[in-house]
C-alpha cells in the first residue's frame, strides 16, 4: 500500500512538471497553410466530367479531360 502512495505522488508531480513545460513561442507570425489555393473547376465539353483549370486540355476555347475526348470533339 505504501508503494502504491509513492507511486502516485511521483505521477502527480510528474504531470505538473509536464504541464509546466510549454513549447518556446513561434517566431514569423502566421504559420504558412500547406495546403493549396482552391482551383475553378471546368466542364469537359465531351462527356461533362468537371475537373480543375489546371488539369484540363483547351482547344477552341473548350475543355475537354482527356486526349480522347478532345479529338472527338464537344459532344
């Protein structure tokens, strides 16, 4: 019963030490997102299939998602 009081009271002064430590502050301000900005999304002219700016082949002012359906043209 004795070791079980010892055990508790280190326990207890163990997690006041560990609350007490804090991380040191961040220095630069703002953290940086590393997630990517948001893309508009256009429609694939052949099968209608929306996908991001990015990704998209133009032809003739259109978009299409792939080769395939840019050869075969708008649907």
């Amino acid at each position: 019963m004795k070791y079980l009081v010892v055990l508790a009271v280190i326990a207890v002064v163990y997690a006041l030490w560990r609350s007490q430590r804090r991380p040191p502050p961040r220095q630069g301000g703002t953290p940086r997102s590393r997630i990517a900005p948001p893309q508009n999304m256009v429609r694939c002219a052949h099968c209608g299939v929306h996908l991001p700016q990015g990704d998209a082949l133009w032809a003739d002012g259109r978009s299409y998602c792939c080769r395939a359906h840019q050869e075969q043209g708008p649907a």
